[in-house]
C-alpha cells in the first residue's frame, strides 16, 4: 500500500461481477472427507495446491481417516509427502493432529474455530477454509492473494491476517464470507497477481479503486 488511502470498493457491485466471473467458486485442494480437507491444507503450506493433490491420491489411499493417520509411522509418512516440503514439521503435526482426532473426537473434525486451532499445524486460515467449506460457516481464508487483494480494492488496510480477518467480518455478507474468499485466490491467479496486475482487462476494473 502506500501512504494514499485507497477508496473501499463497493463489495455488493463486487461480489455480483464475481460470481458471474466464477460462479463454481471452490476449494482447489481435492478431499473427500473432512479430515482429508484438513490434512490437505496443512501439506500445502508453502507448497502449490497442484503439488499437494498430485500426492493426496496415494496418501488417503494409505492413510484414509485419522485413525490411519494417528497411527502413521513418521518415516513413511515423510516419504510420501517429502516433495511438499517441511514434510518433518508436516508430518509431525498431521500424526498429533490426527491422535487428537482420534482420541477426544472420535475421528471427526471438530466444528468450532476454538478447537480447531488448538490442533497442531492449525491455524485460523487452515481453520476457516475447514469451517467454511465442511461446515458451511461464514468463513474468511486470509491467505497471500486475500492480503494482497483485500488491499488492493481498499478493504483494508492491514498487513497482519487476524487484522485483515476481522476487516473482512465487518464488511463481507456472511453468507458470501467462504465463496468470496475463494473467488479472491481465482481473481489473483488469471487478473491480479503480486506483479503486472491486468487491471486494463480485468472486469472488476470498473469499480476497483486502486489501478495499478
């Protein structure tokens, strides 16, 4: 950002033309269950959604529920995600993660924001991704593209996500939180990335306050 404050966009107008943009606004980790979402968005930190789901067939295949998981030996499971990178770190917190599923929630993921971040290699935008997508809760997935974004079309002015996060509450419709957010990462991917944004042919153009 710089030091000009950037008008709000108008987030109605906004989230209309984007819906028209993608209308099948999802999660591009594949998953079939909730605790495969879960460990989907731990082994893509760092790492490329297509990375991660070139090696989810073969890993929920082995390891297909967190009974499986909590039971992994952390040398196999190293092995299988290695090319995700920080597979040690990953690997560590998916197998105390998945105890934890096993122990206290008999398998499932919990519901709540509380006890999901309370879970190892969990954080709040692991944890809205989860409850947005598996519970259907207003969501808000603050990820690079929602930062850089966000702040692009004068949402926010933060830096930090649980600042950018509580921005976003205040202003998104809840029950378009989880679809917007998605949306966001897609319009970052084809229009607006971190360098040489198309603002010229982007269709937000329009009603986007910050041209670049």
């Amino acid at each position: 950002m710089t030091d000009e404050k950037v008008k709000m966009i108008d987030i109605n107008k906004a989230i209309e033309i984007m819906k028209e943009m993608y209308p099948d606004a999802m999660c591009a980790l594949h998953y079939k269950t909730p605790v495969q979402l879960l460990v989907a968005v731990q082994l893509s930190a760092q790492c490329t959604d297509a990375r991660v789901n070139l090696i989810t067939p073969a890993l929920f295949e082995k390891y297909p529920d967190a009974f499986a998981f909590a039971e992994a030996d952390m040398g196999d499971l190293e092995e299988m995600i290695r090319s995700c990178g920080f597979y040690h770190a990953k690997s560590k917190n998916i197998i105390g993660c998945c105890k934890i599923l096993a122990d206290k929630y008999n398998g499932e993921v919990p519901s709540t924001m509380e006890e999901l971040v309370a879970l190892p290699g969990v954080g709040r935008k692991t944890a809205n991704l989860v409850l947005g997508d598996v519970f259907g809760q207003p969501s808000y997935v603050v990820d690079t593209h929602c930062i850089r974004i966000s702040n692009r079309m004068g949402l926010t002015e933060e830096e930090d996500p649980v600042k950018i996060e509580r921005d976003l509450r205040r202003i998104l419709p809840p029950e378009e939180s989880g679809n917007f957010c998605h949306r966001i990462v897609l319009l970052g991917r084809e229009y607006c990335p971190a360098r040489k944004p198309k603002c010229e042919i982007c269709p937000l153009n329009g009603i986007c306050p910050k041209k670049l």
